[in-house]
C-alpha cells in the first residue's frame, strides 16, 4: 500500500497489488480487497487461481471468502501460470479473474492481479473505483442465504496448452528435433512449458523446475546474473536453446547454444522480425524502456511503433485500442496477440522454437542479425515517499537535455544512446535503464545515473 504525493492511499501498483506476506499482504487485506473488488464488479462469476509461493492457500482462501461474502461465484482453477488464467478467463466466458501471485517478486512476497473479463488486468479507472470502496469500507456484505460459492474447475492447463498449440507450426517444430533446457525457477511455469516442448517434438531437459515457493534454486526475476545456472546447462547438454521463466511465467528470457544469455530486447526483436516479415505494416506496441532497434525493424517492414509507459497493462491496453497485434518489452515479456494480447511465457517459449526450426539457424545468429545495441540496467533502494520528489529534482536537473517524460525520464545522449530513470510501480526501488551502440558505454551511463539519482535520494532523506 502506497501513499501518492496528494496524500491519496494507493493499493495498486504497476502490475496489481504487491508486498511482503503478512507485512503488507496479509489475509485480512485481501479479505478486503476481495469484498471490495466483488462489490464494484457484482455478484458475478470470478476465476481464481494462485501461483507456487508459500502463502498461496491461505492468500486464495482470503481472496475467495472475500468475494463469496459479497455474494460472488468464484470458480478455483488450482495452481497455474498467470497467462493460463487471463486465458481461460475469456475462454470460459468469466466476468473477471483474480491471480494470486508476485510474479518476479523475491519469496517473501505476494499479491493480487486482477482481471478484466477480456483476459487483461483491469485498467487503472477500474483500480481506482475499486480503491474508494477499499478505503472507505463501502464493500456491500450478503445476508446468509445470498452467499456465493466455491466450484472446483480443474483441466484448465490442457486447454491453455492446447491454444498455443494452434499458433505455432507443429510439424516444422516435430521435424527440427530441437533440444532445450528449461528453468521455471521453481515456478509455476514448470507445470506447463517443459510438457507443452514434449509434445511439440523436443527433447526436453529441465533444472528448477518442482514448484517451491521458497525459489531454492534461484530468485524468481530471470535477469542474466540470476540464470547462470541455466547458461552452463545449456553448454554441457549442447542444447539448441535455454529457456527461463519468472515466478508466474508471463516472461521469458533465452540463452543461445553458445550457453550466452540475451536480455528481452533480443528476443522480442527477433519474433518482431519474423512476425512482421510475414504481417507487412502492422503496428507494435512496447514501452519507452524498448531497444531502439525494435523501432528500427519496424520501420524496415514499414510498420509503426506505439510507445507506452512501462508496466504489461499498459502494453495490454494499447494493443487492445490499436488493434496491434504484437506487443513487448525489454524484460521478456511478449504480447502475442493472436493468441492473447498479454505476457505469456509459454506462447513465447513456443514462437522462438518456431522461428529457430524455420530459420535453420541458432539463437545466435538470429542475434547477429539485429540492429546493433547494448544494454544495461540496475536499480537503487527509496523509499516510496521519496518517489515522486525524487523524480522532481531529476527533470530539474536534467532539463536542458533532450528529453521524455512519457514515465519517469528518458534522456537521449545522442541518436544511438539513452538512459531511462524510472520509480518502479511494484518494489520501494528506482530502476535504471541505457543503451548504447558500445556496450562499455551503456555501463557508464547507468553508473553515471545511478550515483545522480543517488545523491538526489540521499539528500532528500
């Protein structure tokens, strides 16, 4: 829970409602927030599911007392990647969804993703109705005989399989007899990609992948430092591709059979690539953190990019508004809209099989044949009451530089550099993005805006 400079508590953040179990997510909040989130949305049919955290049991049963108490029918999907419930919400004809998960959170957290009949997250207008009833208390409770229920609704993940299934070349995967390594982090990603691989025709091995919400074998995030493991993997199995997934599977990250691990950036321009090649002129949607070289290989299709704040639900809506079909971002996630206009792991896992059994090539080369840049990022504790002043005094500082504002700031050093300092909406963090046509220089840039926002904190203090 957040306070915004006007003094106006927030409970969403960027990506749902986030923080440490049983601190700041404890049952009575999301009994709450369920009674809340039933109460603005009706007595309607809600699907529920949870990711592999520790407190997963007893946050679902909160959240479900929570909306049956306001006389809602919640439908419990079981345990299950956050894209497999956005799909199975539209699919199953829902009126809205509810996951329990942090995603890329560390362990001790956990929190509440909310879900628009349509299979993405509400947008904020509906957050923010949502918060007033919260806040206020002015959830309506049912009388004793108008309470809703509880209905199990297993087989979910076969049909979520199924659907990506119907988007990929099956026959083309089968013949290229592909060899992968996949590490879920001990996630819920391991109840789906690893099986989806097999009966798609690879050979499949996995490391991290029994669901433990401790994440004993590495943190949830899939950054490159965090995937090591999954990069000697891949080399000792001489494996065509690794692949990693965040604490929910929306995200994936790849490493080439080089045993090298790629930011998202790559991956996402090399489905852009591919996609766009076959689909001349369709717009892509992705966030002002992107790579410049997704822009550059649209205009190479002579295509448009629509840029957006960071933050999937962001993505997720402008892709709806636009009618774009494919959307991204830098940290792996991809938004297939064919198949659904979300973050998907597993229906990434499958397009990069694809593509690497059409092209005939390794994910290495693939690379190579990108517009190119280098990348680097990093992020500095503050508090979340320094947010906002922070953020003013780093456009004073900075503003007789070439600029943006759209979220946080986004400075251009030249046509082929740039630095993106932004407050992340989900962690007490500042983060900090650059890229550069040398990768040295990308480094600097985030050293030398990490010691600026820095000293702005530490003064502020």
């Amino acid at each position: 829970m957040k306070k915004e400079g006007s003094n106006k508590k927030r409970l969403f953040g960027t990506n749902g409602v986030r923080g440490v179990v049983n601190k700041e997510i404890t049952p009575q909040l999301v009994l709450k927030l369920g009674h809340s989130i039933g109460t603005f949305l009706g007595g309607k049919k809600f699907l529920l599911a949870y990711d592999g955290r520790l407190s997963n049991i007893m946050l679902s049963d909160a959240m479900a007392s929570g909306l049956i108490g306001v006389g809602c029918e919640v439908y419990d999907a079981g345990m299950m990647p956050t894209p497999a419930l956005q799909y199975l919400t539209r699919k199953w004809k829902m009126d809205s969804g509810v996951m329990i998960t942090a995603s890329h959170n560390p362990p001790e957290y956990n929190g509440v993703k909310v879900i628009d009949g349509d299979g993405i997250e509400i947008p904020r207008e509906k957050e923010i109705e949502i918060e007033k009833i919260f806040f206020k208390d002015a959830y309506l409770l049912s009388e004793w005989d108008k309470l809703g229920n509880r209905i199990p609704k297993p087989g979910g993940l076969d049909e979520y399989k199924a659907s990506i299934k119907i988007q990929v070349d099956e026959d083309l995967i089968r013949h290229a007899k592909l060899k992968v390594v996949i590490d879920p982090a001990n996630g819920v990603g391991g109840l789906v990609t690893p099986y989806l691989l097999h009966e798609l025709g690879c050979e499949v091995c996995t490391i991290n992948s029994n669901i433990d919400g401790k994440f004993p074998g590495r943190p949830p995030e899939p950054t490159l430092e965090n995937i090591s493991q999954l990069c000697e993997v891949v080399k000792a199995c001489n494996a065509d591709l690794g692949i990693a997934h965040d604490g929910d599977a929306d995200r994936t990250i790849f490493v080439d059979e080089k045993g090298i691990a790629h930011w998202g950036d790559k991956s996402f321009a090399i489905i852009e690539d591919y996609y766009l090649s076959k689909n001349l002129g369709k717009s892509v949607v992705t966030p002002v953190s992107s790579s410049k070289a997704i822009e550059e290989i649209a205009v190479k299709h002579g295509s448009k990019i629509i840029w957006t704040k960071v933050g999937s639900i962001n993505v997720s809506r402008k892709m709806q508004e636009t009618k774009a079909p494919l959307g991204g971002e830098e940290n792996g996630g991809v938004f297939y809209g064919p198949h659904q206009p979300v973050r998907d792991g597993a229906m990434v896992a499958a397009l990069m099989i694809e593509i690497i059994a059409h092209e005939k090539v390794g994910f290495s080369n693939l690379v190579k044949k990108l517009p190119l840049y280098f990348s680097a990022k990093d992020k500095i504790p503050c508090p979340e009451n320094l947010k906002e002043k922070a953020l003013e005094h780093l456009l004073n500082k900075s503003k007789n530089q070439k600029n943006e504002t759209l979220d946080g700031l986004k400075i251009w050093i030249s046509d082929k550099s740039w630095v993106l300092i932004r407050p992340s909406g989900t962690e007490p963090i500042y983060r900090i993005f650059a890229e550069a046509s040398k990768e040295k220089d990308a480094h600097n840039l985030v050293r030398e805006y990490k010691t600026i926002i820095s000293g702005i904190i530490e003064k502020l203090r």
